[in-house]
C-alpha cells in the first residue's frame, strides 16, 4: 500500500511541497516535490544535545580538531579572497566553533565576528579578540554594530542545522556590503536513500545529526528567495580540496564519472554575491 501524500512547508524554497519520504524510528523525511532537497525532523532536545556534545566544540578535542581542519580553513579563507577581491575587511563565521576559521582572517587584517551558541566555544573567541555572540540577533542588538556591515559571511557545515534557513539568510543578506559575498558549505547525499530498502542505518549515512539535505536546485532558489541575483550564485563541489588533502585523485574521477563522489565526503560550496547596485 502506498503512503498518502501529504503536502508541506519546504523551509528551502518556500512552498508547500513536501511528501513523507521515510519514517525512521521518532523521525520523519521529507522531500520537497519542487526543489528536490529533502528535510528530517529534530526534537529541540536532539538539537540541544548536539550543541553541547558533538565532537567538534569538546575542549579536549579542540588542537586536534584545529589541527585537522587547518589547511581546509585556509581552502575557505582563499575562496572568500577569490570571488570578493578583498584581502581585507569585516567577516561574520555562522557557527564559528572556536574561532578557528577567523583566527586566519585575524592574521591576515581582517575585522572578525563569530555567531556560536556553545557557552565554552564563545568564551575561547572572546579570549582571542573576536566579538562572539550566541545568536545573530545579539550581534544586531548590540550598539557597537547595530549598523555594521560585512564583507564576507560564512556557513561552514552549519546551514544543515537551521530550522529556517530562509529566515536567517535573509538577514545575512541584509547585513552583507554591496560586492559581499556569503559562503555556504553544505553536502547534497540524498540521492542514496533508495538504499534504504537495503540498508537499515543507511539514514544516519545520510544525514548524520543533520536537518536538511539541499538539493543544487534548492540552493539556487534559496539564494533567490533572499535577495541573490541567479546570476551571483555560484556552486561547486571540492575536487581540488579532496585531491590536495587525500591524495584521492583516482578514486574520485571514477566516482566523479558514476556521479557517487560526495560519498567521499566532499561538500558542496555555495557562493552568493550580493550586487553592487
């Protein structure tokens, strides 16, 4: 017997789309009929958990995290350099951990502000001269900056988590300089939940502690949705990353041609550049 369809809200592209995909134990999937990104649903105590567990903000892991992510911070700080032609200027990091992503910014000239709701991980920034605040709305709040504009914003391995991404772009949007640019960095791998009539775990696979795998589609029309010109929207995968850090050249060209290389775990990058006019 297949499942009735039911209509919902896709918090991606902003329509009413969405059909029951899986129920997975207390979670369900969706998957939005218009822009093909597919959603789970969290309880605000799974949400709570991750913030205050998850590997990446524990102190004892915080050298060899950094350690590890150090020629990829580098990777994004080379992009943002690439498609905005600053080498200087004021850049706002989603989801900032520790700092580790700013402190290369801070090295390199840059005015540097970080959003991290992790009490342990806001105090580190604090420590190291970055203005850190637990949500966006504090930054906005705050008299210091209450008009303060960035010249570069950046979502890494965080869009995934937010309820609703729309809502919160559009205020990224509304903070970003003309000629600024916003830098996501999410991951597309819904394309293998057929798996699950195979795999039982196949689900965590796929989205870990996430929230919403985005379809390219959909980030093209998140973009929109927000203020981006089609036009400044640029996304790519991260070949060179992979092939620099894993020495996984070969491997990845065959999965390339199969089209199975996010498997290998690269993310995909987003980069939306706000017009000058």
């Amino acid at each position: 017997m297949s499942e009735e369809i039911k209509k919902y809200h896709c918090s991606v592209c902003d329509t009413d789309s969405l059909t029951l995909l899986k129920h997975t134990g207390d979670a369900k999937i969706y998957k939005c009929l218009k822009c093909g990104s597919t959603i789970k649903t969290t309880s605000p105590e799974e949400d709570q958990v991750r913030i205050s567990t998850a590997d990446y903000v524990k102190q004892e892991l915080r050298d060899e995290y950094s350690r590890k992510r150090k020629n990829y911070h580098q990777y994004i700080y080379d992009l943002i350099f690439k498609f905005s032609g600053k080498r200087h200027g004021s850049v706002l990091d989603i989801g900032a951990n520790y700092g580790q992503l700013l402190e290369i910014f801070q090295k390199n000239g840059w005015e540097t502000f970080g959003i991290e709701p992790n009490v342990k991980c806001l105090t580190q920034m604090k420590e190291n001269d970055i203005s850190a605040y637990a949500q966006i709305d504090d930054l906005m709040d705050d008299e210091n900056y209450r008009n303060k504009a960035f010249d570069a914003i950046t979502f890494i391995d965080v869009l995934y988590y937010i309820d609703d991404p729309i809502k919160l772009l559009t205020k990224c949007y509304n903070i970003l300089k003309p000629g600024g640019i916003i830098l996501l960095r999410t991951y597309h791998r819904s394309y293998l939940l057929f798996l699950r009539f195979f795999f039982k775990n196949i689900v965590n696979l796929v989205y870990g502690d996430s929230k919403i795998d985005f379809s390219i589609k959909g980030l093209f029309l998140l973009g929109q949705i927000t203020g981006f010109k089609k036009d400044n929207i640029t996304i790519f995968s991260e070949p060179g990353y992979i092939r620099k850090e894993g020495g996984l050249r070969l491997i990845y060209d065959i999965f390339r041609i199969f089209r199975l290389n996010n498997i290998l775990g690269p993310g995909i990058i987003t980069i939306m550049k706000k017009s000058n006019s």
